[in-house]
C-alpha cells in the first residue's frame, strides 16, 4: 500500500520491506547477520540457518519487485562475533546472485565492527530520488523529511480483550518517518508505546493494512 | 560397648537441653534419632509444630558436638523466608550443647560481608536453598569443605517434590552422595498420599534400606464451616461473592488474630475492600499478603502477624508454609479448599505449638463448596490425602546442572553418567537423551552441524570442563529454575514499590483512572516500559480491582473422589439426620437435582441433555477437576464437529463439562463413548488445542533453565550481554526450524500438555470412563448440577488462533459496528507484482455480513 499522498512512490510490502517505486529501491532494516553466530560465540546453543534464510528472503524480494537497487537501513550485521568466515562466503555469494547494487546505511550494530566484512562501505545516511532520505535511528531524522528507518524493531500489541494479546511486527510513522520492522528472522521486537498522530501499518496475510486507532494504545 | 548402649550415651548427651526445657522426647524424636545414628537415611513425616525439626536435628548433633570440624550439618530449606525461623531454631539446642558451634545461612537474601566470610569457612550447621547449594557447586573447594558433613538434612520436601526445585535438589543430593557415600540423608515432609515415593525421589540411590518414621500423634484438626440462613437463594456455583462478609467480621471480632486465606489475590484484594467497608475502623489493623506484593508490603503482614498487632491478614498461598506466626489463634478459608491436604496446611498455620488442635473455619461461596468441605473433613479424618507426583527427568534442568558440574570439576562422562542415574527423576534416561544433554552443554552433539563454533563445556583427557570465565560468570548468574514473569510494575512517583500485576490488566485502564490493588485505591499517572506510576486516589473512587491470570488450580483427585462419596452417602439416606451440617443445608439443592434427573458420582457418569434457545446441550460429570474437563471438552467437541462438521462450544468447571451446539448433539451411548474413548487421545488433543502454540509461550521456563536466555543482572547494565538477548518464542521457532530434534521443544510440549491439562489424569480418566456405566437423563429445566456450566459459558483460553485470523475477524467486527461496507485498505492495485502466487489469494476484509436470527 501507498500510505503517503505527498510521496506516492513509497510502498509498504507485506514481508516487511519499503519499495521506492520510482527509483526502484528496495529498502529493509535491521537484518542482524551474524546475531546466532554471536550467541554460540558466548556459548549458548542457538542454530544456525537464519542468514541463509535471510540471504534468500531478499533474492525473492529482490525478483518479485524488480528492484534495481537494495537500500539496507542499517543493523545489517549483529555483532564482531557474529563475523564468521561462513558468514563472509555466504555474503559474498549474496552479493553475487544479488545483481543490482547494495547500499548499507550504518547502524549501531554495523559501528561496533571495526571493519566491515568484504571491504564493504557504510554511508550514513542515504537519499533517494524522490527526496526521502534513508537513516537508521529515527532521532536522527530532520525535520521537514520523508525518512524511512529502522532500529525498533517496532512491534505493537493488539488486545482483543478475549485472549492473549497479540504481537505482530509493524510499520510506525511518527513525525515525518517511517520505521520498518525489523527484517532478520533471528531478531525480536519492541512493542512501541503509541503517541497521539502515530500511523501503525501490519501485514494481514499478503497485504498491509493501517490499524484502525482504536486497536492502538 | 553394644550398639544400644553407644547409642544411649550419646542420647545422654541431650539430656540438658530437654532438662531444660522441662520436655520429654516424643518416641517418634527417639525413633529419628536411633535410626540416623545406625547410619540410615529417611524421610520423617510429622505435622507441623511437633518438633520435627529437633528429630531430625539432635541425632546429628549428639554425633558432632565433639569431634570434627568445618560443616558438618546440612541444612536445605525450600523458602528464603524458612531460612531464618529455621535457623533460629536450630540455634538453641547448638548453642546450649555445643559451646563454641555456631550455625548460619546462605539464602540469596544474605548480606555480601556474610556471604564473603561463609566463602571461606563453613559453620557447624549450614542452613541454605536448592539454588544456593547449586551454586556452591560451581566452586572447586565445596567438595574439600563438605568432607566432613556427618548428616544432610532437607526440609519440607513435599513443598519440592514435584516440582523443578526439587530435581535441582535431587541432582544436587546425587552429586553429595557421590562425594559422600556414607552420610546419611533426611527428609522432612507433611503428610502426603504418596510418602513412600517421596522418599524414593529424595534418596534415589540410598532409598534401599532407608527407613520412614512418623509421628504417630495426629495433630486434632477441626473443620467447621460457615453455613449461609437460605441455601436456595445461595448461589449454586460460579458466584464467588462477599456475601457472607457479615458473619465472617463476627468471626473475626471473636478471634485475636485471624489469617484469612483466598485462593486467588484478585479475592484477596475483594476480600480486603469487602472487610473494610463493614468495619471501616479496622483500617490500619487489617492488611494483605499475595505473590505479588512487593517485599517490603508483605514484610508488613508478616511482622503483624509476629507481633499480634494486626487483627486479620487477608493472604494467598504466599502464606501457606513456613513462618511460624504463634499469635494467629483463627485460620479462616475462603472459597473451594481444592484440596484436602491443601485444607490441613492452611489448618496447621494455628495451634503451632505440639498438643494443640488446629482449627479452620471455612466460608463457602456457593452451594457445592459446602459439599466439597464436608468431603475434605471426611477425607481428612481417614488419611486419604493428595499424592505429589514427581516430575521425570527434566532436561533443561539436567544441562543446567551439568554446566555446574563441569565449572566446579572437569568430569568423566561416565562417572557423571551414573551420579546423574542415581537420582530418582533420572533413573530411566535414556542413552540418547545423556548423549543429547553432553552435546547441548559442549558443541552440539548429534545436531553439529547446526551449531558451527559453538562452545561450552570443553573436554580435555576425556573430561568435561567449562574454564571461560565470562561463561562461569553468566552460567552463577542464572542458577536456579524459578524464571520470574516479566510483570509490571506499579510503584507511586518516589520510586515506593507497591508490587506488581499482569501488563494486561494495566493496558486495559487509560491514564488517569482508577484500580485498586495492595488494597490501596490508586489512580494511574503513567504506564511506560513496564513501569506504571500510581498516584493515591480521591477518597472512595471507584476502581478496578487487580486480576491476575494464570490457570485456576482444580480439585484434587482426592476431593472429587471423596464429594463423591459422600453424595452417595447421602443419597441412599436423604434423610440421615446425623449427617454432616453441610449436607443437611445443602440436601434442597441436592433433593432437586435427584427430583429432576440424579446425583453426579465418579462411579458411573452422568450425562444430561436438554434444549434451549441455543440449540441443544450435553452435560458430562466426570469430577475430574477443572483442567482435565477442559481437555476433554475441547477434544469432544474436536471429535463432534469432525464427524458432523458442526460447531461446538465446551465448556467447563470442576465437577464437568458441558457442550452446546444448534443441533447434532444426542443422547447416543455408543457415539458418546467413541468420542470419550482413549484412543487417539494425544494426537486429537494437539490437533484440537494447537499445542505448539501453547508450548512455544511455555518455552521461557525452559529456555532460562538450560541458559539459552540469560538472567539480566541486577542494577548492572551489560552492554554486551544486550547482543545476546532474545525472546523465547523467538528462540523457539528458530530451534524448531533448524534443530527440530531438539529434546527441549518435545519437553516443552510433555509439560504444557501437563500444566495445562493435567495429561496423566486426563488420560486416567478416559481409561477409567470406559469401564464406568453412563446414566443418560434428558432433563426438562437445567440441573443444579447443570445450571452453573450453562451460566458460566466461559470462552476457553486455551484454544490458541493465529493472529492474523484473530485480527480479521476484529476488523471485520469493526466494520460491521461501524455499518461500514467497505474495508478500508485493499491491497496496492499500482503495484507490480512478479510472483504467480500472489496474484489471487490476497486477502481482503469481506463486507459485513448480516446476522439472522441470533
């Protein structure tokens, strides 16, 4: 869905990605390669098999969308320990079978590597055709701005009063950005407290809807 | 010298103390005594306040108040709160007999300077926790500081049988048995259905030869209860009204000091308000006690009931055992006892001192409960008491101990093999699961390949051994299987921490208004990040009152076995004048249901049927306890709607469990048995209750017993423990992605089936239903016995549907309130889209539909 009159290029994908439909970008957030790799390291007895996942997620995004250009808004590593050889040989296979151009914005994950893997580059921030710029942390959004970001992984509560209430994964827009849920599949989520003007998109089935007010708190 | 005469010397050695008291020892002390100084373990049972402690203590004593340094007494305690009063009463006859020994605690409340100086030399007598013991273990020296222990002694065990602690404890014995083959283990326990058992679980491999004693002299317990004037307007189930407060504040005013017990803290706040509003002067004189007060406002009812200041505590189980509080002269019970051994604690919690009865007065809620105390009174006076079922070999637990293991000593996997076979919990592991749990804590084991450089234990010369001092420190942090739930917590604006309650229930009061919890009436100033800041309300606002969800406990098979006894005691003699006062009330209640269809028994089942406007409903007593009625509920109606594709509805309560649907229900023998039938029992049950749902939200436990979560430290704030924090639902799904052999996700499934079913009765039951005769009555009006399953249709919790379906239908109820036709987003139509699949299946919200009839 087009969530934004003024910015109708932006596009909220049910798998958890923005595409920019003008400059055909593919935007995700928060990937955390390397985040099981990192808590075997300190000796707990997670598995692994998320980064290859995560790794054929994208391809399929990549296809399905026709992007031309991968935009990753920061987080795309998890920590120093994660960084295995099997994650630099994957990676690079990704990158390969990627085709199109991949854009990391630093995160403040990627920012505890002292390099990243394969000589890639991080900019800080990046901007897309259409004027909407691309960050990590929303604080570090400027006013007057489309930005789309990551590093909540924001998560929101629905209580329907019956049962338990419910978690999903979502899209928050709060004063001119958008902060995509987190991408990784080996990543948790934080169940942001709603503020008044807040948008909150989910995925229902295949496609995004907006969250009525009422369902938010 | 004879055995005998060696023994009465060194009883002689005792004689002050009891001189001194002016006491004579009990046969069952003398009988304690003579078994620990023949070198036998066993398990003493005793009622609280007969001097169960001295038992098993003196013998011990009497052999170390001579020779022999460093520990030589140890003590486990379940509880914290024990550690003290228990310490207090060890010291007297130490500190008499033995000039110069000293004993104290290690608990996690104990001071750091205590602490420090108990890391380098041990007491005489060591009194400590499950948890802190474990912890010991860690440590290289333990083994040299415990070489000179001559008793171990463990308290309340039926408080940890059965439970995760008590494995701990179990493993934690099989480790000092193989330090420490000779020394003789003691437990002490209340009296339980299954005491041989309970000894069995505690000494595992020294149980042959082991001895029970009991203490002969049956505290005298009276149960009275509280019967309501007009038994017909009395609600016959559900209600759980205050409407016996009146004379239950006569009661109190008789008394000097009553402990009121609830069964759940929402009736413990009711309970409070109820009792301040009739005597609005007792303010300040009464006070409450529940799990989740905080410390500091238990502490208050605590010290009150100590001091004999407080005139009434309105309390939970968190007051169930331990502390001896000698002023309480009136235990009351409010509500269904659920069970009889149950009932005979909250009783004990009086008339602490030996030779006094114990007496509790019970207030029923609604009519059946006056039935269940009657059963409970017979029930007690013949011993049929509740059994503890032990648990069976835990996994998570076994890889939490075995880290310890190996942090304290490298060891030899088979030497390990057997001390871990030694406790009783373990005793039929299999050779897969020990090879599963060596993997888990060292590289992976079988799964390997899942976890490249993963690493724990490391194994040097055949031995297992954890030398990371990051990793022993983390594994120390997060010893012990109590996982805390992440709650919120309520606290006013100076920081004053009241205590904590459910994020549901905050989530449901707006900013600004008013709850009532800790028997304060509060309003809500701020709820962020599971903190919500409370301010005092205006005077007499109305508020919410706290509740707190969590499964309701069901009656004991005991209990539902002995109401039904005594039904049909009354039964065939209705108008037996010398029957319990609870029946003769209840006898209309009783004389209706036989009028109208006939009395519910555990020996043949009584089903009923009857129609209403909804359509058509089928009754079935079982008595078999709330949970198991929920498991059968669900399953019947499961198996119904496969075979006529309608729906059904379930409902339950603790005698059984009522199905309703707009036609296809029926009085058919043979179809109601095919669907009560055992057979395919398991399969249909995770079918019909989509188990994996349940077991990923029963994962957390699981997950922070085997270290996959880390314990956050306290007050200190890690950053690099942040990158390996993640949720147990998460890790859940990750597991059963790529490691689905995983033992803990298929114990995670055993317990939630346990917990939530109570699976090994349920089970039972349906295997005992087979053979019982069915009595099928189609009734005109509902029953008693009918009416409360009809009234409290209750949604069942349990049934667990994905989110995306549940948020359709809110959606989709939205919009039909709102008489809105259209949905309001639909999928991007500008969107190009590469993929086949997605092309038709895009979901959108369906137009409301219009409701006939209903």
């Amino acid at each position: 869905m087009t969530p934004f009159p003024d910015h109708p290029e932006i596009h909220l994908l049910s798998e958890g990605a923005a595409l920019a439909s003008d400059c055909g970008t593919l935007v995700v957030a928060d990937v955390h390669l390397g985040k099981s790799a990192t808590f075997r390291a300190r000796g707990l007895a997670v598995p692994e098999g998320d980064m290859l996942r995560d790794f054929a997620r994208l391809l399929t995004l990549v296809v399905k969308y026709k992007a031309r250009r991968l935009v990753i808004a920061g987080d795309f590593f998890h920590a120093p320990a994660g960084i295995t050889s099997e994650l630099e040989d994957a990676l690079g296979k990704f990158i390969l079978d990627l085709a199109v151009p991949l854009v990391l914005v630093a995160g403040n994950h990627d920012r505890k590597l002292k390099c990243l893997p394969l000589e890639m580059r991080a900019a800080p921030s990046m901007m897309l055709a259409g004027g909407v710029r691309v960050i990590h942390d929303p604080a570090e959004a400027i006013a007057d701005q489309l930005h789309l970001a990551g590093h909540w992984h924001p998560v929101v509560r629905i209580c329907d009063g019956i049962q338990r209430p419910m978690r999903m994964p979502s899209f928050v827009f709060r004063s001119q950005t958008l902060v995509l849920p987190a991408f990784g599949s080996f990543t948790g989520g934080t169940i942001i407290a709603g503020e008044r003007g807040d948008r909150v998109f989910v995925a229902l089935r295949d496609s995004i809807i907006e969250l009525p007010r009422s369902f938010i708190r | 010298m004879t055995p005998r005469a060696a023994t009465s010397e060194t009883l002689g050695l005792l004689r002050p103390f009891f001189d001194h008291k002016g006491w004579q020892p009990f046969e069952f002390q003398e009988a304690t005594w003579q078994a620990f100084l023949d070198g036998k373990s066993g398990l003493l049972h005793a009622p609280t306040g007969v001097g169960k402690t001295l038992a098993v203590y003196l013998g011990p004593l009497s052999v170390t108040l001579e020779s022999g340094k460093g520990c030589r007494v140890l003590w486990l305690t379940p509880l914290r709160a024990l550690a003290t009063d228990t310490l207090r009463a060890l010291r007297e006859p130490l500190e008499m007999l033995g000039a110069g020994l000293t004993a104290e605690a290690r608990t996690g409340d104990t001071p750091a300077a205590l602490r420090a100086r108990l890391r380098k030399s041990l007491p005489h007598t060591f009194v400590t926790t499950p948890e802190s013991l474990s912890l010991m273990l860690t440590h290289a020296d333990t083994r040299e500081k415990f070489s000179n222990i001559a008793a171990i002694i463990v308290d309340e065990w039926h408080e940890l049988l059965g439970t995760k602690r008590g494995i701990q404890t179990e493993l934690c014995l099989a480790r000092l048995r193989a330090w420490l083959p000779s020394v003789p283990i003691w437990g002490l326990s209340a009296t339980l259905g299954n005491l041989t058992e309970a000894r069995r679980t505690l000494l595992g491999s020294a149980f042959p030869g082991s001895v029970e004693v009991s203490a002969a002299l049956a505290k005298e317990i009276i149960i009275e209860t509280i019967i309501p004037n007009e038994i017909e307007r009395f609600p016959w189930a559900g209600h759980l009204g205050t409407r016996l407060a009146p004379q239950v504040v006569q009661h109190l005013e008789k008394a000097d000091t009553t402990l009121l017990f609830t069964n759940t803290r929402s009736q413990t706040e009711i309970w409070y308000q109820e009792l301040l509003s009739l005597r609005p002067d007792w303010a300040g004189k009464i006070a409450m006690h529940h799990g989740s007060l905080d410390r500091t406002e238990r502490d208050i009812a605590e010290n009150g009931l100590r001091d004999g200041s407080l005139k009434c505590v309105v309390a939970t189980s968190s007051l169930d055992l331990g502390v001896d509080f000698s002023p309480v002269d009136q235990i009351i019970q409010v509500g269904s006892p659920k069970g009889i051994a149950r009932l005979l604690q909250r009783a004990g919690r009086s008339g602490h001192q030996p030779g006094k009865p114990s007496r509790i007065l019970c207030v029923p809620s609604n009519a059946l409960e006056l039935v269940e105390f009657a059963a409970a009174r017979e029930a007690a006076r013949v011993r049929a008491i509740e059994t503890r079922d032990p648990l069976r070999k835990p996994l998570d637990v076994l890889v939490q101990h075995l880290v310890t293991c190996a942090i304290g000593e490298p060891f030899l996997p088979d030497e390990m093999k057997r001390e871990i076979l030694s406790a009783h919990a373990y005793s039929d592991l299999t050779n897969a699961e020990w090879q599963w749990a060596l993997g888990f804590i060292s590289n992976g084991g079988k799964a390997l390949a899942a976890y490249p450089r993963y690493q724990k234990a490391h194994i040097t010369d055949g031995r297992y051994t954890v030398d990371d001092k990051r990793l022993i420190l983390q594994h120390r942090l997060s010893i012990g299987t109590i996982s805390s739930d992440p709650a919120v917590s309520i606290r006013f604006a100076n920081g004053r921490v009241l205590g904590s309650v459910e994020e549901s229930f905050i989530a449901g009061i707006k900013t600004g208004g008013h709850l009532i919890f800790a028997g304060r009436h509060l309003t809500l100033v701020r709820f962020h990040q599971r903190v919500a800041t409370v301010k005092p309300a205006v005077k007499n606002s109305k508020g919410r009152i706290a509740i707190w969800g969590g499964a309701r406990m069901p009656l004991s098979t005991e209990l539902t076995h002995a109401i039904s006894q005594i039904i049909a005691e009354y039964s065939q003699d209705p108008n037996n004048s010398s029957a319990y006062p609870e029946m003769l009330a209840v006898a209309p209640i009783l004389e209706l249901q036989l009028r109208w269809s006939c009395l519910p028994s555990d020996e043949a089942l009584l089903i009923e049927f009857s129609r209403s406007k909804e359509g058509e409903h089928l009754f079935l007593f079982p008595f078999a306890g709330r949970l198991v009625h929920e498991g059968l509920g669900a399953m019947v109606a499961y198996r119904i709607s496969q075979e006529n594709q309608q729906t059904v509805q379930a409902s339950q309560n603790d005698y059984g469990f009522s199905l309703t649907a707009r036609r296809g229900l029926a009085l058919d023998e043979a179809k109601l048995r095919r669907y009560l039938s055992p057979e395919n029992l398991l399969e249909d049950l995770i079918a019909c209750m989509n188990t994996g749902e349940l077991a990923r939200r029963n994962f957390r436990e699981i997950a922070r017993v085997s270290g996959l979560i880390l314990q956050r430290p306290p007050g200190r704030r890690d950053v690099s423990q942040r990158e390996i924090q993640s949720s147990a639902s998460l890790l859940y799904e990750v597991l059963q992605r790529y490691d689905p052999e995983n033992e803990l996700l298929r114990q995670s499934e055993r317990e939630i089936l346990e917990k939530q079913l109570e699976f090994t009765r349920l089970y039972r039951v349906t295997q005992d239903l087979t053979r019982r005769p069915f009595h099928l009555v189609e009734t005109e009006h509902l029953t008693p016995m009918a009416f409360p399953l009809w009234a409290d249709r209750l949604q069942s919790t349990l049934m667990a549907t994905d989110a995306a379906t549940r948020l359709g239908e809110m959606l989709h109820e939205l919009h039909h309130a709102a008489g809105l036709d259209k949905p309001g987003h639909l999928p991007d139509p500008a969107l190009e889209v590469d993929s086949p699949t997605s092309k038709k299946r895009q979901y959108s919200l369906k137009p409301a539909r219009r409701r006939h009839g209903f």
